[in-house]
C-alpha cells in the first residue's frame, strides 16, 4: 500500500518550520527549537508602502483543508469546509448555499460553473448565476485541489495522482490520466493550469505532464527535479504546487528538488536550480520568484535561472506561494500577514495584518488588488497604496 508522507503535515497543521524537521510534528518530542521559531516582524523603512483593505467577507473556516477562492470576471467564488459556497461582486455577498457535503479543495469556475470537491471524491457543480445545484460526479479519492475549468471541461485531480475530466454542461466523464506514484508521496492541494489545448500538472517524483484536453494522453513529460537520498523520507521529491505559464515557457518548483522552466512546446530545459518549495512559485517579464520551505523568497533570472536576491527575514513563518503584483512581490504567511516585498530587491516594502490565523492558500491578483482567503475563512480584498 502506497503511504503519505507525515512531514506532510505541514498542508494541514500549517508548521512553521516549514516541514524542516520531523521533530516539530511530533507531539511526543523535545521543546522547540529555536533555529524553527518563526523570524519577528521587521522595522517597515519611512518609504513602506501602505496597504488598505478594500473590503472583507467570512465565508467560513477552511481547516483542515487549504480552500482557494476562484476568480471570473467580476466574480468571486469561495467556500468553506463546512460546505459553505458564496458568490461576491465588489465585496457584496450575492448568493451563499451549502453544497450539502463538507468540502476539501478549492473552488473552480469559468463563470457559468462553479465546481469543488471532497474528501470522499465527490465532484460538486453549481450554476455560477444562481448557486443552484447543476451536476454531481464521482472519482476515486478525496479531493485535494481546486478544479479546473476551461475549454468547456472541468479537471478534477484526485488523491490517487489521477486527473479526471468531465463535461462542464453535464458531469459526463470524458478521460481519465492515471500515472503510478512513489511508495512514499506527499499530501498536498496540487493545482492545474490550462495551456492551449493541455493541462499542466505537476505530480510525484518531480514530473510535470501536459495532459491533451481532448483525450488525456500525455503531451509531454518534463522532468522537475529527481528523487535522491537513501530514505524513502529523503527520496521525497513532489511538485506540490500550480505550474506556472508565460508566453512559450513554463516553471514549476518541487519540494526537495528543483525550479526549473521549460519550452511550453518541446518540454525543453531551458534552466533549472536546486530549490526545495512546498508552496509554489510566479513569475514575471523579468524573474521567477520562489518561496522556499525554510521562509525564504529567492528570486532568479528567467533567461538564465542566477540568483537576482533572496530574503531571509521570513525565516519559519510558513510562508503561502508569492505573487507578483504592481511592482510587488505578495506572499502571505502562517501567523496572519500578508507582505509586500520590491521586486527590484526583495527588501521588505510593506504589510498587511489580517485576522491572525494562516495564509494558505495563494494569493489571487484582482485587477491592482490582492485577494487572500485566510484558514480562519475570511476573505480580504487589499490595495496597494
């Protein structure tokens, strides 16, 4: 039987130390260390940048789960673990439903559709106008990630490393992509993104695929980062976050392994350096930036993947994937903030306190707004001043 690995943990019980050691996620061990406590908050310089929140709605506590709000046009769409699914334009609540089931991955949706999922493989649809209920599906295992909703299909990944793709006007299975997974795997919300006319996934053992989204053959295969170690625990080498696509490359950064982008086209090496992320990465015109599973954010050069800055004074704060916005890098951590670093340098420009508990899921641009969705359930709409 295949196993999830207990430093896993860390996508649930959101460990400050960032998974670094085992010690920290047993109840039974020695005090804390004091190299895993996370870094205090610095000193903002007289040229911090002020953030304000444009508007906050509570959906609902999504723990144990990581549960990310969906963005179409002008809507919003977020849930709970409870079951809770709400639509919101402009910080007003249009309609809020129980979906009837408790949840445990994100909210998908093209604007018509609104699509989650559970922990029993239960695939749930709404009508995106209404909230009322539009289909019903199944896989077969609990579902960790928020669907994807594009090209009139919806993709559900689920526990077991398979992608499932239905009919976004009736729940009607298209295909299934099914890969074998490592003895020893993690546990993790592992996103998808669209490509024309793909599906981007990473999976275990370090593998990006490009899944065709008219049969779910296997474009291409690129290989992110290889499984090293004598231990199972330290053979450990998952892409446990979205990928990311700018023009004709694509990154994606793997735990105990690598980042690394590739021609979109030919799955080509255009670069790779060694990097250990469980939370993800973004980039822009210029750079990659990576949040590492230490605390750090480094930044790396797109043409050649050298080192452009690296900040350390997020050590241990658990830190959620970053997001490039304005002249901004955004990430959220485990304590309640959201920061705000420079993208020319990585010195911290600014921050946000939120209502204390965790930032899980990755922060969403929204026009020149940043949206967060904390675990406690409340949703933040913030501008950069």
């Amino acid at each position: 039987m295949k196993r999830t690995a207990t430093l896993a943990a860390c996508a649930a019980t959101l460990t400050l130390a960032g998974c670094s050691s085992l010690d920290s996620l047993n109840p039974f061990g020695s005090k804390p260390d004091p190299r895993t406590q996370p870094a205090p908050l610095v000193a903002l310089d007289n040229k911090a940048t002020a953030t304000k929140v444009l508007w906050n709605v509570s959906v609902g506590s999504a723990a144990p789960y990581v549960l990310s709000p969906a963005v179409a046009g002008e809507a919003i769409f977020a849930a709970a673990a409870d079951g809770t699914l709400v639509r919101i334009e402009n910080g007003r609540q249009l309609w809020r439903i129980n979906a009837g089931q408790k949840l445990s991955g994100g909210v998908g949706s093209d604007g018509k559709v609104v699509v989650v999922g559970t922990a029993k493989g239960d695939v749930l649809a709404f009508k995106a106008d209404t909230g009322a209920a539009a289909w019903q599906a199944k896989v077969t295992s609990e579902i960790l990630s928020a669907p994807l909703v594009a090209d009139n299909l919806v993709a559900v990944r689920s526990g077991d490393s398979r992608v499932y793709a239905f009919d976004a006007n009736d729940g009607k299975r298209r295909w299934v992509y099914q890969r074998t997974t490592p003895a020893l795997s993690l546990r993790a919300a592992t996103g998808m993104v669209a490509a024309p006319g793909a599906i981007l996934s990473g999976f275990s053992g370090g593998k990006l695929v490009a899944i065709a989204t008219n049969n779910g053959a296997a474009v291409w295969e690129a290989t992110v980062a290889l499984p090293k170690g004598s231990t199972e625990l330290e053979r450990v080498a998952d892409i446990t976050s979205r990928p990311v696509i700018s023009g004709r490359e694509v990154c994606a950064v793997a735990y105990q392994g690598r980042v690394a982008c590739f021609d979109a086209g030919s799955a080509q090496t255009l670069w790779a350096r060694d990097v250990s992320s469980f939370s993800g990465m973004d980039v822009d015109s210029r750079n990659a930036y990576v949040s590492d599973d230490k605390g750090n954010v480094q930044a790396y050069d797109r043409k050649s993947g050298a080192s452009v800055w690296k900040q350390d004074k997020l050590i241990n704060r658990g830190l959620s994937r970053p997001m490039v916005i304005s002249n901004y890098v955004a990430v959220g951590d485990a304590l309640g903030y959201l920061h705000l670093l420079r993208r020319e340098d990585g010195s911290i420009a600014g921050r946000a306190a939120l209502d204390g508990s965790a930032v899980a899921a990755e922060p969403i641009r929204v026009g020149d707004a940043v949206l967060v969705q904390t675990v406690n359930g409340n949703l933040y709409a913030i501008s950069l001043e």
